[in-house]
C-alpha cells in the first residue's frame, strides 16, 4: 500500500509524454504496481495508454505479417513450388504405380501449401492450423516416401531427415509464436 503511495507520487510529478512513453513501449520492462500508477496516473489526466498509444510512441508491434511470420510464408511459398513443380515433372517418368500415387500426393501437397500461404497472407484465422497440417502431412508422406524407396530400390533417402528438422522447426514457431496469436488470434495454435 506504501509502495503504491509512493509510485502515485512519482508519477505524478512526470511529463505526460514522458508517462505514455513509459507505459506503452517499455511496459514490458515495468512491474504490473509501476505499470498500474502510470495508467492510474495517465486516468487522471484524461489520457489513456493503449495500443493506439503504443504505436503513436514507437512501440514494435507484434501484429501483421513481418519478421519470422514472413520467413515462414516465404519458405513455405518457395517448397510449395518446388515441390508442386518437381513431382508433378516426375509424374510422367515414373511407371511403379506407387511412385505415381506418391508423386500424385507430392504434387497435391504442394498446392495446397501454396493455398496456406495465400490464407496466411489474407490472415485468415484458420490459416495456422492449416499450415500445421501442411508440415504433418510432409513428415507422413516422406516417411511414406523413404520406406517406398526403401523398399524398391534398397536405398535410404534422406527425404525424411529433412521433412523432420523442417516441420519440427515450423511447428514449434507456430505454435509458440506471439506473433501468431497476435495476427490471427489468440487460438491461433494448432
């Protein structure tokens, strides 16, 4: 209760420029009490310090499309047409019916990563959970991949080494990201 006197005082005593700064961009860094006497200060003064204020004051915003957000749609956008363009190339040279199922699966895999990509531009809500979806089904179908390969020439291919260090890496970013649930709603994660 002191300690609130104590804070109400200070704060009174600052520049209103000064109270918003601190409130808005470096809010982070402020205890929830110190937090809580600059708004109650800023009240009083008929101010408020919320988002609009945040960004007036310079504040990074954790909305949109930038950053690592925009890594993943670009190196999604950029797999999805390879792949589309490389299985569907690969359709016409391969005769084991299998392998045509398989590259048949790679190419439709990589449109629909594409449409991912276009809904997570959009900011559509469900575009993370889709995207998810689109990093699982590539680790099933190059573990479908390897062991068809596998099994038909011997060889291993590392295919699905790849699929598991890339989708893992996605996956966790989506769904820990603040950015994420930020731009496309707080249930946002997969």
């Amino acid at each position: 209760m002191r300690q609130d006197l104590d804070l109400a005082v200070a704060y009174a005593r600052w520049d209103t420029e000064d109270l918003v700064r601190a409130a808005t961009t470096k809010a982070f860094e402020l205890t929830p009490e110190a937090l809580a006497a600059m708004r109650q200060e800023l009240e009083r003064r008929g101010c408020t310090a919320g988002p609009k204020q945040a960004m007036a004051a310079g504040a990074p915003s954790m909305t949109g499309i930038g950053g690592t957000l925009l890594l993943l749609i670009v190196v999604l956008g950029v797999v999805s047409i390879q792949t589309l363009l490389t299985w569907v190339g690969a359709l016409g040279a391969l005769h084991h019916p299998v392998s045509r199922l398989i590259a048949a699966a790679w190419a439709g895999i990589g449109a629909y990563g594409l449409v991912c990509c276009a809904l997570l531009v959009l900011k559509n809500r469900r575009a993370p959970r889709l995207a998810a979806l689109w990093f699982i089904a590539v680790v099933v179908l190059g573990a479908v991949n390897s062991a068809h390969n596998d099994s038909v020439t011997g060889t291993f291919t590392p295919l699905l080494l790849f699929a598991l260090l890339h989708s893992g890496i996605w996956l966790t970013y989506l769904s820990i990201s603040k950015r994420v649930k930020a731009t496309y709603g707080a249930t946002a994660g997969w």
